[in-house]
C-alpha cells in the first residue's frame, strides 16, 4: 500500500502540485448495542480507503476513494489537484509552509494493548455488555429502559507526504457502556449512565472502577437517586463541576477557539490575544496526543493526519493564552511550530485543526477543600452534551448533580445546564483539585465542519467556578 | 456512473450481491443496501479556500437467521467488497447466538413513492462556478459593513442515489441532486462579537446566492449593542421559524419516533388520540414533499416514502415507524427508515427512524403582528438555541441559550439582548403555545415551521 501512496504523492507533483500528501485508513469498527433484553446493533463495519490532498498556490484540494485501484486513485489525485489550482485562483490568505525533514514512525508509536479487541470474540464483548446490564438491573428500579453498549475501533493508519515521510501507526480505542431510564412516580423519566474507554485493551474492563459490574452499578444507582431528585434552581450560583465536565468545558468552549483555522480568519475571539491574560492562575488548559493513559486515561494520537507528530501544547498557561492548535498552513501564518493537531474523521474528509486529549490541568485541592471553597451552590457531574458559539457562549448539560450548602452534600438535582461565555468564566475560576482524569471513548465524539465524531480525550481536575448561570425553573417575578 | 443509469447499475450490483449472499447461506435472510454520491464542497473563509471533491460509495449488509440479525459495512460498491460484508456479517451471526424475538423479516416489496424535483443543472454545476458563488456571498458579507470582521460561505454540489434489496423479492432504488450555499458573519464591535448566518439550499433549482451575504452580514450587525436582562423570571416566547425548527426537530422530532415509543423512551407513548398540544397545532412528517431535502421514493429499507399526520390540531395520532417498529407496535410502517444523512459514511450507520420533512401547519399573523399583540415583556429567538440538540427526550425537560434574541416590551420588538439561557419542558410548551405566525419558512433541519409563540418558559439573563 505505501507503494501506491508514494505513487499517489509522486503523480500529483508531476500534475504541477507543489505538495501532496496520501493517506491511508484501514480501519474497524465494532457496535454492540443491546436495549433491555433485544440485541438492537451487531455491527462491524469496514471503513477502508484512500484521500489526497493537493497543495498549490496557497490552497489546497482534497480528493478521496474507497478503492485502492490504480486508475482510481490516479483520478483521485486528478481531482485533488485541479481542485487545489482553481482554489488558488481566489485564495486571498494564502496558508503555505516550509518543507521540513521526513517524519519516520516506529513500532513503538503504536499503544501496546495487553489485551487487544480482535482478540477476543464477539460472544466476550456481548458477556460484557450483558454483565453491566445484570448489575444496572440490580441497582435500579422502576427502570423503563436499559441499554447496554459496546464500541471498538482499531486499524491501520498510513501516510506519506512530498518530504518522503512515512507513518505508519494503529489507531486504537474501546468504550463500553450503560444507561439507564427511570419512571418516577409522578410518571418523569430521569436517566443515568455508567461508562469506561480510551485508547485500551479489553483489560480496562478487569480494572476496579471500570468492570462490566462497576458501570452498571453506577448507571443503574445513580438513576435510582435521580428518582428523589428535584429540578435545578435556575439563576447563577457557585459551582463545583467534576472531571468530565471540566474535559468539555477545555473542549468545546476554549478548544475549539484555539483551532488555528479559526484564528487565521480571525472568527475566534482568541485571534491576536496570545500572552493576553484570560483567566486565574487556576486555570491551565493542555492539548496532549500521547498523555500518560495507564495514570489518566485518554485517547494516543501520536501523529496527525499532516504527518506531524504530537505535541504536548499549553494552549493557556495560568490564565495567560500561550499556543493555538495548527495544521502546518495555520502554524506558518502564525509563526508558531505545528502542534500536530491536523485530524479528519475519515478519508473522505480534509484533515483541519482538531484537538486530541484537550484538559485542564490539576491544582491543589483536596475533594473536600474543593467543597469548602464552593461553599454554597451546584456540585455539576457528568456530562451529556455540549454546544459552543463563535463568541465564546457555551451551553453545556450535567447528567446529574447535588446541591451543596455549607460545603456539604446535601441534596440530589436532575440533569441541570450550565452556560455563559467560556472568557468570563475562566477568570472566576477559583480552584482545582489535585486528581487529572481523561475520558476518552468509542461513543460520541467531536464536531466540525461536518466532520462529525471524531475521537477525542477529554478531561480535568475538579474545579471551582464562580457565578455559572445555571438553565432550571425560575419562579415568575 | 452517470445520473441517467445510476439506478440500473445499482440495481443490477444488488442483485449480483444479493445471488452471491444466497450462495453463502441460503436459508437465511440477506438486505443489502448500496449508497453513491458525487460530491463536491468549496469553503472559503476570509480568502482562505478549501474544497474537495470525490466520489462516496459504500454498501451494507443485513444477515437475519433465526431471529438473530447483524450488520456489516464496508467502503466501496465492487463485488469484493459486498462479498467481504457478507462474510463479517455473517461471522458475527455464527459466533454468537442472541435472537431478536421481535424480528419478523425485513421489509416487503411494495410500489415505491417519488423521487423529488430534479434539477440538471445541479450535476452540470463544476467546482470553478462553486468557487465562484462562495467568493461573491463572502465578498457581499464583507463589503456591507466595516463592523463585518469574518465572513466563511460553503457551497456545495451532491448528486446520487442508493439502492436496496433483499430476500423478501424487494429491489428499489431512488437518486436525488442537492445543492447549498451556506455563509455566517461575524459582526465586531469593541470586545462584543455577534454571528449570523443564512443559506439556501435546494434541490429543484440552482443556488440562489445573490443577496445572501448581504443578509447574513444585517443579521449579525442587528444583534450588536446588545444589552443585558438582568433577570431570572418566567416570559412568552417568540420563536422565529429558524429557532421554531429546531424547537419541533428536537422535541416531537424525537420522541415520536417509532423507537423511542416502543423502547420505553417516548414520554407520549401512550397518547395516540389524545390532547398533547394546543388545538392550533397541526405537524405532518411529507417525505413525498417534491422540494423536500430528504424526499426520496422509498425509505433506507426500500419502503415507498409517505406523507404522515404526526400532530392534527392538538391530537397525536401517529407515530413514525420503519418495518421492525412497525411491526412490534401493530402498526404500518410509516417510510421512515434512514441512515446517517448526507455524510459521507451514510451507509455505515445499522438504519433506525428519523422525520423527512417536518411540517407545520402556519396560521395567519405575520411576525410583526405577533410581536405586536405581545403584552408587557417577552422574549424574541431569531436563531435555533446552543444546546436545544442536547435536550431529552424521556423527560422533554430542555435548557438553552439563545444567543440571537431581542427584548419585546408592550408590542414593540426593543433591543438586541446577550445571550438568555431559556429553559422549560417541550411537552407543556406544546401545551401553552400561544399562537402560530403564517411566516411558513424552510429550515436547514429539514422542517418548514412558521414563528411559534410560547407561554411559560424560564428566562436567565
């Protein structure tokens, strides 16, 4: 198959493109899905093929094929570079960038897996999600609908560009989970879920916290407590919100403006504002594609989709914004080194400025020590979702939560929404506690440009916010 | 593959795969679905130029064996790779035995529907001229107003088919051409930054671009000066059409699908027949609307695509359904069975039920008159909410921020506002609509809704 890339790169040159890149995906995906006693998904599916991308005159041209067929991809490359020269017709800012020494790959850039999901057969994976169902079971009641997920994704990656780099590297990531649905008896529904993932082996699930048993246990107790639980005050109160949720706040909110496609065109409200103090020195958030997984969790991604190998970037450094996260074309213009941030979802996308594990970093702070700086207001868990705007407003859900006075836990409260503008909201960051997780999974997964679910880790510590509007009932005045 | 054969050479790969899968078993049930778009997509931001063309073909693969049924994907349409679908297919089937009581057989042929409006100028469309409308709407935008900093426009060009058999006898196929421009503003003044958008997108004719920047960029230096609520209290709600879609898509839209309802999830399961909206609200789901987005012949499982009555004025009276939903309920499939839509892995997704094209009735006021029959405060949404998306279906309860929103006070539309975190439960909401505006709009959801007005919500500001 490198042949055929190199071929791919060597045709595009000779149709007067001044770079190519080739890539190669040749991956797996697995879904198990089972809802309450039916086996909904048994789906494998093969996603295998080849993209082009073509750089001329400042812009670029994509061109993809499912088939490795040498005409094909002679058209593929065709395509892409004639789409790159009538790009650079018009291209006003141009996004070039200097040639640099080939990148070679190891062995070792691959994560090792003890136990990896090819492996193991299909009737292990479904005992697994069976197993997390029995315990959801047990821990619940008046559940109304119970589901049960598995998720595997795992296969070769391959890429060769103009500078003779070659790559070659297996992507890989499992996830497996519960969600519960309770009826209370007013006839509400309230749901709870329980999960674990990350770039892994089956091994995760023998791990105390993340056994078939211990997600059940959480999705199918947890929706018990929300049975009691009451609807979130609206209005704006204090919060503690806990790892996922810190992990989606670094993600949607503040990532995605640091994206240096968005930066270059100035749309981000980050544009022009490096060394510019944005937030309390409580608040540093990272962009890293190979974290240490057995201590945090997450997701490797040792090289992006450009060729260049990952970066550990501090995007904001105690409050003070220091790096963006770039494709090469966006790094050049901003006279900043590429981060390795240049992703697609599949090959049948241009790769462009993506996040990998994107987090905030630990702080000082003890559980309870973080309870007592709240004081008073909404200790915010989980999260079910998220939705950011170019100006930096963030809506984001919290499956679940308590109500805290005084510094202790006092009552439960139903899925609640937190918002506001992510600018405001770094600089009332108060405080974070001392333990880094990373979540990272085979469900779900980021949007952009209609590159829909790609991989991505996320996470933090626990952090203290001040004043966070929380969505809820409000009294009529 | 041209346009004028697609759906021959599909179908006669269908057939070729389908005589294959009966030769690796020939007792079990076999679907197989082919999927072939030609796209083409151009993206400029601020004289930034990506674009892309290609060709997306992929085929999936159902195995049904003593109630047990998988499904395989694989990228491509050649014979090797619908062979090597049916192998994963059935290997998964084989290696482990869990049944599927409620599976009774995949879909059974019936006379398909229609394919929607057509246009040739679509496939004609090359990728100079793509550029050529994103870089006028971008330019448009830019040259409005100095206040306009960014200004992105995508446009792009789709045309395709997919076809579906199975061992019931069935074998259909449908094709559809789209096209769409879509450009967002982003309108600065001092450290307050406001975004707009607008779009066209249409399968019947070419883009109309002309004027859309110009638009995108008035939105969006409309929304500036905004100033703050300053309260937390309980306010009517106007919703304009943008704002209204999303509203429908992400409430009945959901919980109205067959799944939900049988699975447990839908909380107006048990509520056919019954009063669950005001009595001015009629919604039908026209999968046969001919300029309808996602109108197509027949559904992803081959079924002849319908026009439904979800909601007639106030009373639920159907629920959306594909095949196997259709028969767990004791219902007829309504044509609702879908894939991921529009991406360019479609065909990787097992199918499950999604509308077409929403509709909702409209009544007669034109949105100054609702606004002008406002009494005290309310609260105007010009755009669909951040987080509407994530809202849930079991409870129906909802919180998002509006960021393109405008005080009304005593009839008047007032100032532009900062962003209102608005919240409440879809289903009472439905319940206290106040009123329907006759300003019928299409969406990019796929709903054509007027302005609704509602009575109730929470309001943070």
């Amino acid at each position: 198959m490198l042949e055929k890339l190199e071929k791919c790169v060597e045709s595009g040159e000779k149709m007067g493109a001044r770079f190519v890149e080739a890539r190669f995906d040749d991956l797996i995906l697995r879904t198990l899905q089972r809802v309450n006693d039916v086996w909904k998904d048994i789906v494998l599916r093969s996603r295998i093929g080849i993209g082009v991308v073509c750089y001329h005159g400042g812009a670029s041209g994509y061109s993809f094929t499912p088939s490795d067929d040498e005409r094909e991809l002679e058209k593929a490359v065709n395509r892409a570079v004639k789409v790159a020269k009538a790009s650079a017709k018009v291209a006003s800012l141009k996004l070039d960038f200097d040639r640099r020494p080939p990148v070679k790959s190891q062995e070792s850039d691959t994560f090792p897996l003890k136990i990896h999901p090819r492996s193991e057969d299909l009737s292990y994976k479904t005992d697994l999600v069976n197993r997390a169902i029995d315990t959801a079971r047990e821990f619940g009641i008046g559940i109304s609908n119970i589901r049960g997920m598995y998720g595997e994704l795992y296969g070769r990656k391959l890429f060769t560009n103009s500078e003779g780099s070659v790559i070659d590297w297996n992507f890989e990531v499992i996830e497996l989970g519960c969600r519960v649905t309770s009826k209370t008896e007013s006839g509400d529904l309230v749901n709870a879920t329980g999960e674990a993932g990350g770039t892994m082996g089956l091994e995760l699930f023998k791990t105390k916290g993340s056994t078939p048993e211990d997600i059940g246990k959480e999705a199918g107790s947890c929706a018990k407590e929300q049975l009691k639980a009451k609807a979130c005050p609206a209005g704006r109160f204090r919060t503690l919100i806990e790892n996922e949720l810190a992990g989606v706040l670094a993600h949607e909110s503040f990532g995605h403006l640091s994206e240096g496609d968005s930066v270059v065109v100035g749309e981000s409200p980050l544009a022009g504002k490096i060394g510019t103090r944005l937030g309390t020195d409580q608040a540093t958030i990272v962009d890293y594609g190979t974290p240490n997984i057995s201590e945090y969790g997450g997701l490797w991604v040792p090289y992006d989709d450009q060729g260049t190998r990952s970066n550990e970037t501090t995007i904001l450094d105690k409050g003070m914004l220091k790096h963006y996260l770039h494709n090469r074309g966006t790094a050049h213009y901003l006279k900043q080194e590429p981060t390795g941030n240049c992703r697609a979802v599949n090959f049948g996308f241009i790769p462009i400025p993506r996040m990998t594990n994107t987090y905030f970093a630990p702080g000082e702070l003890t559980k309870e020590e973080a309870l007592e700086l709240l004081n008073t207001g909404v200790y915010a868990i989980q999260a079910s979702g998220g939705q950011v705007g170019e100006d930096g407003s963030f809506l984001f859900k919290a499956t679940r939560g308590y109500w805290v006075q005084n510094g202790r836990i006092k009552e439960p409260i139903r899925e609640v929404s937190l918002s506001g503008n992510i600018l405001n909201l770094l600089s009332r960051v108060e405080g974070a506690t001392k333990d880094l997780r990373i979540s990272a999974g085979y469900f779900g997964g980021c949007g952009k440009n209609g590159q829909f679910l790609l991989p991505c880790g996320l996470g933090g510590p626990e952090l203290v916010i001040d004043e966070v509007v929380f969505g809820g009932s409000a009294s009529e005045e | 593959m041209m346009y004028e054969n697609l759906k021959d050479e599909l179908l006669s790969t269908v057939d070729s795969g389908l005589k294959y899968a009966r030769t690796v078993d020939n007792e079990a049930e076999f679907e197989l679905y082919l999927f072939y778009q030609n796209r083409a997509v151009v993206n400029i931001t601020q004289g930034v130029v990506e674009a892309s063309e290609g060709i997306v073909k992929g085929n999936a693969v159902r195995v049904a064996s003593q109630n047990s049924v998988s499904f395989a994907s694989s990228s491509g349409i050649s014979i090797d790779r619908i062979r090597r679908s049916v192998s994963e297919a059935m290997a998964s089937l084989r290696s482990v035995s869990i049944k599927d009581e409620r599976f009774s057989g995949f879909c059974t042929p019936e006379k398909p529907g229609r394919e929607g409006a057509f246009t040739r100028e679509i496939l004609d469309l090359s990728k100079e001229e793509l550029i050529d409308y994103a870089g006028c709407v971008v330019k448009e935008g830019q040259e409005f107003d100095r206040r306009i900093k960014t200004v992105g426009s995508e446009c792009s060009a789709e045309w395709g088919g997919f076809a579906v058999g199975n061992t019931q006898g069935l074998q259909q196929s449908s094709r559809s051409a789209l096209n769409s421009c879509e450009v967002y503003c982003i309108a600065v003044n001092g450290e307050e930054r406001r975004a707009s958008y607008e779009f066209d997108t249409t399968r019947e004719r070419l883009i109309n671009t002309g004027g859309l920047g110009k638009k995108a960029a008035q939105r969006a230096i409309s929304l500036l000066g905004a100033k703050k609520l300053s309260a937390t209290t309980v306010l009517p709600t106007i919703w304009e059409p943008r704002a209204a879609s999303a509203y429908i898509l992400f409430s009945l839209g959901q919980s109205v699908r067959g799944e939900h309802v049988v699975e447990g999830r839908s909380p107006i399961a048990d509520k056919v027949g019954e009063e669950i909206a005001s009595p001015k609200l009629t919604i039908t789901d026209n999968g046969q609307n001919p300029s309808g987005i996602n109108t197509e012949a027949i559904d992803a499982e081959g079924h002849p695509q319908k026009k439904t009555t979800i909601i007639d004025r106030g009373e639920l009276s159907q629920f959306l359904f594909d095949t196997y939903y259709a028969r767990i309920h004791n219902s007829e499939s309504t044509g609702n069975c879908s894939r991921r839509a529009r991406a360019t892995t479609s065909y990787e997704t097992s199918p499950f039920i999604r509308p077409k094209n929403l509709e909702v009735k409209p009544g007669s006021k034109n949105l100054d008159s609702l606004i002008a029959t406002t009494d005290e405060q309310a609260i105007l949404i010009a755009d669909a909410p951040l987080g509407l998306r994530h809202s849930n279906v079991s409870t129906g309860e909802f919180s998002a921020v509006a960021q393109n929103v405008f005080l009304v006070e005593n009839g008047d539309k007032k100032w532009p506002l900062q962003p209102v975190s608005v919240s409440g439960n879809f289903y009472i909401g439905f319940k206290q609509l106040l009123n329907i505006g006759g300003d019928l709009t299409k969406t990019v959801f796929a709903v054509e809704t007027p302005t609704l007005v509602f009575d109730g919500f929470s309001v943070v500001g």
